[in-house]
C-alpha cells in the first residue's frame, strides 16, 4: 500500500431560507450529495480553503461563522493507494453579493441544490457521519467530533 499523507478538506453547511446548499454528484455507486468545499492548499487557512472552494464549486460567496464538525475518514483509493481526509466542516452565511458562475466544479459533480433542511438527514448525502449530524452541527453551537472511521482493504 502506497504511503500518503492526510489532506485536510473544509466544507460548509450554508443555511438560507430553511435549505441547506449541496453537491449534486455523481459516482460508480449512484448518485448523492455532499457539502461543497474541498482540499487545503499549502500555506492557505482553512477560513479561506472554504472561501475559495464555495466560490469555484457553486459560485456563492460565503463567510465562516464556526467550525461545527471534525471527522476523519481512511479509505481505499486507487493505483493500490489510500485516500486519508480530516473534513473540517464550517457553518457559513452566505455574503449579500450577487452569485457568479462556478469556475472549477469537482469531478463527479453534476451541480448543486438547495435542499429542504428537513430532507437532508434522510438524503444520500456523503459522509454518512454528517448527515447523520446535521441538526447537531448546525445548532449545537460548539465543534463536535464525528469519528474517525476506516475502511478495510
């Protein structure tokens, strides 16, 4: 197994208007959702990691109001690899400046929606520790450690 080093990926719970903003995506296993945001580059805060990934992933821009959740996933990956991700999950407000067009979408994104806040913890969102925490991350006021889970290859 190929050795790799753990990649931070901040995503963001965006609420507006009762709904909660996802990707869209899509992958050999079917459809789901996921929270927009993504990988940390070297040398960027994770505050402006979230930033940046909303604006190229959905074209709103938003502003961090806490970091709600921690989790950690090891999995399989491919060429005989492992994938290692810490997911900082932020509750973010949308800023009052008018939406631009996405400029770098990932790769198995289709596009996004505004779910119904309610219909998200039975939605096939990805990973399943955050839709099953939803509520909590969203109200709990305090950052809350999700687990760490690994695969078994």
């Amino acid at each position: 197994m190929k050795q790799v080093s753990a990649r931070n990926s901040a995503k963001a719970i965006v609420l507006h208007e009762n709904k909660i903003l996802l990707n869209r995506c899509i992958s050999r296993y079917g459809e789901y959702f996921a929270l927009p945001g993504g990988g940390q580059h070297n040398g960027e805060l994770l505050t402006e990691t979230v930033r940046r990934e909303l604006l190229e992933e959905t074209g709103y821009t938003v502003s961090p109001i806490r970091l709600s959740g921690l989790y950690e996933r090891v999995s399989s990956g491919r060429d005989d690899g492992m994938n290692h991700k810490i997911y900082f999950v932020f509750l973010c407000k949308l800023d009052d400046v008018p939406r631009k067009e996405p400029t770098e979408t990932d790769k198995f994104q289709l596009g996004m929606e505004w779910l119904d806040v309610n219909a998200v913890r039975v939605a096939n969102l990805f990973p399943r520790a955050i839709r099953d925490n939803i509520f909590a991350l969203i109200d709990y006021g305090e950052t809350i450690f999700l687990g760490s889970e690994r695969d078994r290859f």
